[in-house]
C-alpha cells in the first residue's frame, strides 16, 4: 500500500426530507447567495420552489445563475462570475447534477482569482480559496457532491477537462430528489459510478485488500440495485443506494494507497469535447474495449474482478478465459440495462479519430495500469466504433 493522506471535509447530509436543513445552514454562509441549476428540471419536479422558500426562510437574497448546460461550458462558469462579483455573493448553491455542481465549482474558486478561470483547468494554477459551496444533489452520477473535482467545457477550444477545486461545505442527498431523473440519465449516472469504480481497482498496487473489497461492495450493491430501479424509479431504497454508491464511488475513500487510472475517463472527455455526448454513455461504449486492451498487464486483477463482482466460475478455465469472461460480463451488463455499446449509437464515426485521441493526451500519456499514448488512445476508439 502506498503512503497517504486522507481528508474530506464535506458534510453529507442524506435522506429523505433533509431539504429541511437548508434554512439553517443558509443562515450561517451569507444574507446573498448564487442560486446554480440547470435547464429546469428542478422547476418541473418543485424543488426549486421548496429550495427558494428555505433560502427565504433565512432571508437570503437569491441572485440566479440557470441554464447549466449537461458538459458545462466556460462561458455559462464566466458569467456566474461577473454575477457574483457583481452582486456581492457571498456563498453559492448548486441544486442539479454533476453538471450545476461542477459549474458552481468553477465559479466558486473564480470568484476571488485574478487570472481566467480556465488556469484551474489547464493546470497553469492551483485554486487556493473559494466561496463557500453547498449542494442539492438531484442525479447520482459524479460524485461531484463530495469532491473537489470539477469538469469543464471550453466550447471555443473544444477542450474538456477536469480541474481540481473546492469541495462542497455541505451536500444534501434526499433519493426522492432522483425519482424524476429519466431513464436514460438513470442509466448513464449506473454507467459512471461503475466507471469511477473501475478506474480505482484497475491498478498494480498490492496489498490493498480494504480499498479493494470497498471497491467490489460498490460495484456489487450498483449491480444489484441498477435493474430495481430502471423497473420502478419511484423504488426509495434502490434510488437511495445508487446515490449513496454514487457518492462513495468518487469521495476519495476507494483511491487512498492506491495507484489509480483515469485513462478512460480522460479518453471519454476528449469525445465529449468533440461530439457533445453524455459523459457516462460514452464511458459504457469505451470502458470495456479499454479493458480488453490492457488485462494482460495485470490478468489477475482481471481475475479477481471477474470471479468477486461477475460470479465467473473459474473451473477449468485458463486465467485469460476467466479475465476476459469478466470483460464480458461488464459490456453485457451495460448493454442490459440500456447502454450505448458503440460510438456510432452516437452516430459517431473514424473521421475525428486522431483529433480525439491528441486531446485525450494533452499532458503526455495516460493511465497508470497501461500508460497510453495517442496510438494506444486511437486504437482504444476504433475498437469502439
Ligand atoms: O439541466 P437540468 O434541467 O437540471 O436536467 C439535467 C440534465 O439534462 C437532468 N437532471 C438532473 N437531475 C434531474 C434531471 N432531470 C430530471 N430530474 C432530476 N432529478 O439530467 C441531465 C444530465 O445532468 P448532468 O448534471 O449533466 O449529469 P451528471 O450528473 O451525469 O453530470 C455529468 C457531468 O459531470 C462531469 C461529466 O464529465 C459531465 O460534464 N463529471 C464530473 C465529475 C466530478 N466533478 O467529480 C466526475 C465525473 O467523472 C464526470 O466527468
Ligand atoms: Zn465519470
């Protein structure tokens, strides 16, 4: 196991009807607050009006920054900052998914930098202070709620890339606030927490067995719970557990001690910088040609995997039969419950191949448990075609 350190000062604050806390804690962050959603989900479900009457409640006066676009852009990020300088916000309020949480980030450490915003992003500085953040989850996905990561699009550039932030002070989690996310997005949200997972457990570190059975219980409880609630979306307690996976997938217990990848994450926001897909469908078309390419650095990772999370039997069975069973498995799995297996269900073609495959790579290689280059990055896309 590898030397860490571990800190995540995130208060979750989970369940049903624990909206109810906003008030006070409204009341202790500042009198005007930066109100961050989206296209307006949150209007068509009612939580906007029970999140603004709790803000009333503490007498907050509420400036709005709508209209977070899913892949949120540097543009939307820069005008939450003029808005905020403007009227002298004091502490922000993200109510949506990763996308609002992500952007309330970006304005958030913003606020108090000289320089452009985007210098968090293209690692040319390191965010030092922020506006006080809190959070209404209303997708599990991200885990952005309990993290200080953030992803960006720079449209311009069509770069997307992941900066390091703030964490959130608070995060409010009720499931009930997931019951009208659509199918499609449910879907997605399963594919990403199990990709977070993956991109932890994939590694060469050894002697590692708690962040790797931490790993296998989430992986485990989002494959028991995925199908329950693509059947009934109003099912409290499998909408509760997939948020809760969601959360611990990406909250920095899984990564402690251990040398983590991210290659295929950095692969699916270079596609998503391109073609503007939906960050977890892309993930399910490249997570299991990703795996096919690299098991054979380590096939008794691969093994494990199969037989602790797939139930592969390993009887009479080489090592590379059961590991790729594994693999397998994992693609069926996505499929099943409705994923793209292909780019071309995104219509997607060989044509910006090489484009995508340079800015999977802006920094040099990627991925620690196969370092990959652009060939590699390129060749990992054509098997996803
Ligand atoms: O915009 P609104 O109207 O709110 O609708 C959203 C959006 O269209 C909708 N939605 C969310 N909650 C809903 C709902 N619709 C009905 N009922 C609800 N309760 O769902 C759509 C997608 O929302 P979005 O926030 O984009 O999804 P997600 O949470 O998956 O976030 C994706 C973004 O997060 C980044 C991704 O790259 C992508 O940009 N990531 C952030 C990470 C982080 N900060 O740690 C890590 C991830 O790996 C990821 O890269
Ligand atoms: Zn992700």
């Amino acid at each position: 196991m590898n030397n860490f350190v571990y800190r995540n000062p995130t208060e979750l604050i989970f369940g049903r009807g624990q909206l109810s806390v906003l008030e006070a804690k409204a009341k202790q962050l500042g009198s005007t607050v930066l109100l961050v959603y989206g296209g307006g989900s949150i209007k068509r479900s009612g939580l906007y009006d029970k999140v603004v009457s709790q803000l009333q409640a503490a007498e907050c006066r509420v400036i709005e920054l709508s209209g977070v676009e899913p892949n949120p852009r540097l543009n939307t990020v820069k005008k939450g900052i003029e808005l905020c300088r403007q009227e002298g916000v004091e502490w922000i309020l993200a109510v949506g998914g990763g996308s609002v949480i992500d952007a309330a980030k970006a304005v958030a450490v913003g606020v108090p930098y000289e320089g452009d915003v985007w210098d968090f992003y293209t690692r040319k500085a390191v965010a030092e202070s922020a506006l006080p953040l809190g959070t209404v989850l209303t997708l599990a996905a991200t885990g952005s709620e309990m993290n200080r990561g953030s992803v960006i699009t720079n449209w311009e550039t069509q770069e997307k890339f992941g900066g390091t932030c703030t964490f959130p002070t608070f995060s409010i989690l009720d499931p009930e606030n997931t019951f009208t996310v659509p199918r499609d997005q449910t879907i997605y949200g399963i594919c990403d927490i199990m990709s977070h997972v993956f991109e932890q457990y994939f590694s060469h570190t050894t002697e590692i067995p708690l962040q790797t059975r931490f790993a296998e219980s989430i992986m485990k409880t989002v494959i028991e719970n995925a199908e329950r609630v693509l059947e009934n979306p109003e099912d409290y307690d499998a909408r509760a557990n997939i948020l809760y996976c969601g959360t611990m997938a990406l909250n920095g217990t899984l990564p402690v001690g251990v040398d983590t990848d991210w290659a295929t994450h950095s692969i699916e926001h270079a596609v998503s910088a391109v073609y503007d897909i939906p960050h977890g469908g892309g993930l399910a078309i490249i997570f299991p040609q990703w795996m096919r390419y690299v098991y054979r650095e380590n096939v008794a990772r691969f093994v494990r995997f199969a037989v602790e999370v797939w139930n592969v039997d390993p009887a009479g069975k080489t090592d590379d039969e059961v590991a790729l069973a594994g693999i397998e498995a994992t693609a069926a799995f996505f499929a099943r419950i409705g994923a793209p297996t292909r780019l071309a269900d995104y219509k997607i073609g060989d044509d910006q191949l090489e484009v995508m495959a340079q800015k999977a790579t802006p920094f040099g290689p990627i991925g620690r448990f196969k370092p990959l280059g652009s060939e590699d990055v390129a060749e990992i896309l054509r098997m996803s075609l």
